[in-house]
DNA sequence: CCTACCGATCGGTAGG
DNA sequence: CCTACCGATCGGTAGG
C-alpha cells in the first residue's frame, strides 16, 4: 500500500481497512506509521547486505562477481517488488534520525557495490571507466526494475540478470 | 517542493507559504493541486518529446543516434532535477483520466528510444540483446542521475553524457 | 489577494 | 481489538 499510494497518501485508516481492524488497534501492532515504514525498509536493507556478504569476500574474477552481485540484487528485486520500492522510493518519508540511518545504509550499499567494479578496474580487467558513475547506473537500472517487472511475464529473474550482466559487460556495440 | 516531500506530503498551505500568500489566493493562479503537478509533468515530457523529435527521423548512424539521444535526455534532467524529478516519480499521483494520459505519454516515449535501439540491431551494428529490456534499463539508469546529480559537481552535463554512451555502448568489459 | 470558513480526514491516545 | 475522541490539518469555496 505503501508502494501503490505512496506513504503520505497511505492513511492509518487504510492499512487498518485492508487487514479488517479499526485504525486505533493497528497501535497494538505498530509503534507509529512512520515505524511501520522503518520496519519495511531495514528489513529489505538487511536482504541486500546478506545478499552482498555472501558474495564480497569471495576470490573470484571481478567479472564473476559483478555478474553474481547483480544476479542476487535482481533477485531479491523480483520477489519482493513492493518491498523494494518502498525501500527505494519511500524510505525518505522517515524524519530525521530514521532518514540518516536509511541514508548512511543506502550509501554503504553503494560503496561495496562500487569496491568490486573498482577491484575489476584496477586488475585491468575493466576498462578505465569512472566506478562512482558507473555504479550508481548499473544500480540505478537494477532499482527500477520493480517499476515495470511483471512476476508472470516472459523473464524469469535469472534471465533478466543474465542479459543484464551481458549488456554491461560486452557492451552494445559488435 | 512536490520533489522534496512528496505530491501527497507537500499542502496548499505548504506552496502558499513558499510564495508568500495564503493558500485560498493560490486559487487565482492555478485550477486545483492536481492541475499543478499536471502541468509540471506536461511541461517536462513536452522537453523530452523536443528532443526526440529533432534526432527521430535525421539519418545518421544508429550508434550516433543513440548517443545523441541520451545527450540529450541527460541535458533535460541535469537542467531541471526539480521537474524531472517530479516527471518521473510524483506524475502516478494523477487521478484517472490524467494519470493514464500520463501514462501513455511516458510509455510512448520509452518505444521511441526503443525505435532506435532495435534499428541499430536490425542493421547489424548493435549486438542481438532484447531492446525492451535494454532500453528500460537505459532509460532507468538516466532518469535516477536527477537522484544524485550535484550540478556544482565534478561532472558537467554533457561529459556525463559521454561517459554514459561510452559504458553502454562499449561495456565493461576490456 | 484577503478573511472566514466548510466538511473531511489525518495520526494518535484514553480507557475499556 | 473496540468506541469515542483529540487537536491539527487537509483541499477547496464564498464573498469581498
């Protein structure tokens, strides 16, 4: 709901409607709304960075890596597509020190992202592009798959990383 | 403002107090909130549908066009982070008839840059990948710079621009 | 462009 | 998990 409406056009009277209870006994589950979104986010985070630590520290060519770390973000994009566009789209309705925490995470994400491209740069594997830039794109697609991605569609995920790793890697050109 | 919190979050009462009025005069200028962010996106997929119209049917290259393209989509973006960003985020908060206008509007677009690519592999230049899923990814990967683009930065416009056909169209890979 | 105001709805609490 | 309710705020209108 969060995902469709948005956070601030979400009211405690529509989540209370949708699971059958009145908004006032949503508190008995909930701390506040802004606490409900909180959960969303660190809860998809944590997705993300098991996802990376499994694969950071592993000896393998740079471009095996990149290939596996865009496989597993692909796959935790596809199956859980409402929880990652709250996470991408949402997560700046926190306030404050909540919106920090969500930004320094987000940041990290990135960084380790961009550790392993550069890694591939300097093997001289990767061509002399600009890592920053270069990963803030390739994250930037992978992030907007949940805008368009239809679970029952002609891509499975592993498909979609396949081709997405191809692009990237080989380039458009012949 | 609608960028920064939000169509939902940001009040009349919020866009009154930015312009100095009260949110009842706010009336004499536009029709409703919603006619607002109509406009805004209107006026921002007009400058992307400009700049499309003056590369579209020109005869050149299929790799120059697309080049030329996405010079131009970063030029549209990096010049109005504020409007592209509520072009591309904030426009689903349109009711009904507007939001599926909208709609329409973003997913011709998107078939157009589409045109181009699939022309460029229909000749032999381009390799054989999907040009539906290359062109989302493109697009994704353009339309997010207003995410992190700092205009005071180290990258100008248009040598953003360069790097990005550089990485798409040559890859990673050395 | 203002004051004054409308009915509706907001997140959340009290008390059971 | 409910009823009853709080003060605040919402988009918008009437009338000047």
């Amino acid at each position: 709901m969060f995902r469709e409406k948005g956070y601030a056009g979400t009211s405690m009277r529509d989540l209370a409607n949708a699971v059958g209870i009145e908004a006032a006994s949503l508190y008995n589950h909930i701390k506040s709304k802004e606490d409900l979104l909180l959960q969303i986010c660190v809860a998809v985070a944590q997705d993300f960075f098991d996802a990376l630590d499994e694969v950071k520290n592993v000896e393998m060519p740079a471009e095996k890596k990149l290939a596996l770390v865009i496989e597993k973000h692909v796959a935790i994009v596809t199956q859980n597509l409402d929880g990652a566009a709250v996470f991408l789209h949402e997560w700046r309705f926190l306030r404050k020190d909540n919106f920090d925490r969500l930004k320094n995470i987000r940041k990290k994400y990135r960084q380790e992202f961009q550790t392993i491209v550069q890694a591939g740069v300097e093997e001289g594997v990767f061509r002399n592009i600009n890592p920053k830039l270069y990963s803030l794109s390739v994250l930037s697609a992978l992030n907007w798959i949940y805008d368009w991605y239809k679970p029952n569609g002609e891509l499975t995920p592993s498909e979609l990383a396949k081709q997405f790793s191809y692009i990237l890697l080989e380039g458009l050109k012949k």
